[in-house]
C-alpha cells in the first residue's frame, strides 16, 4: 500500500499557547483528522485508527472523549436505553 505524506505549516507561538511540544501536537491533528472523518461517515473505525496511528480497540474508546459512539448511536441516547430498559 502506498502512502503519502501531509503537510501542514503552523506558527511556533501555536504551539506555546497550547503548551505543547510538535509531536503532542501532531499526534493530536491525526487524531482530530481521524476522528472528524469517522464522524462524516467517511472512514471506519480501523481506518481513523490506523490514520491516528491507534490500535483499533483504543480507538474507538477515544471516541468517547469526542461524544461519539463507536457503534453509530450517540452515547446520551444508549445511557437513555439502558436506563429505561
């Protein structure tokens, strides 16, 4: 499978207001980008994970963090189902 690389400039001062250093703030763009794509529908959740460079299981965990659900209902709506069940 080929590759390719992305390149996206941005001010050091970025990275001083996020108090983060390039590669924290790199991992996070992946993770943004991959998360952001799996939300449109445009990836699945093995391919945002490979694209946030995450194994597929810690990635869907990290979904959480974005108000996502890994299996396509929004997690208020699966709280409301379990506790009406």
């Amino acid at each position: 499978m080929t590759t390719r690389t992305l390149s996206i400039q941005y001010p050091d001062d970025l990275l001083l207001s996020l108090k983060e250093s390039p590669e924290e703030f790199e991992a996070e763009a992946r993770l943004l980008l991959a998360v952001k794509l799996y939300e449109l529908g445009r990836v699945t959740t093995g391919r945002a994970a490979e694209l946030a460079g995450l194994g597929r299981v810690e990635f869907m965990f990290t979904l959480g963090r974005f108000g996502l659900s890994p299996i396509g209902v929004d997690p208020d709506e699966l709280g409301e189902d379990f506790a009406n069940a």
